[in-house]
C-alpha cells in the first residue's frame, strides 16, 4: 500500500504507536480487531524505547483490517 510507505514516519524503519493511530484515523471504518490481529506476534523493534512496526506489517494488518479478514500465509513475514 502505497501509502504506508509514503506516510511521514519518525523512523525509517516503521511506525511508532503514535503514528499507527494518526494512519487509522484515515480509516474510520476499519475492523480493529482484524487490524490488530494481524499485527498479533509480528516482528518488531524498539528504538529510543519506542516500540517501531515495520511498514510491511502495517500494510499487511492494514488490508486485513479494511478487507475484514485474516492474514494470508503468504502475509506473514
């Protein structure tokens, strides 16, 4: 998803809990609970004690989210 990767994000490397919130508030009516379970166990990390998601997880959990759906097996990273 484009604009995943295009987002302004502190860290290069993905999103910080903060900017995850400020991206979904583009999405009013995306499934959280697909959202967050996609997110479920993803590989992640901490820089400055900030815990930083990968831009292809968000996308990932993204689509899961706005499809209403689980992640695919060829999702997963």
């Amino acid at each position: 998803m484009k604009e995943i990767y295009e987002f302004k994000t502190r860290y290069e490397q993905g999103f910080t809990n903060e900017e995850v919130k400020e991206l979904l508030k583009s999405y009013p009516n995306i499934n959280m609970d697909k959202f967050n379970d996609a997110l479920m166990g993803n590989t992640c990390q901490v820089i400055d004690g900030n815990i930083i998601m990968y831009h292809c997880d968000i996308s990932a959990a993204l689509k899961c989210g706005i499809e209403n759906r689980g992640l695919k097996p060829e999702e997963w990273d």
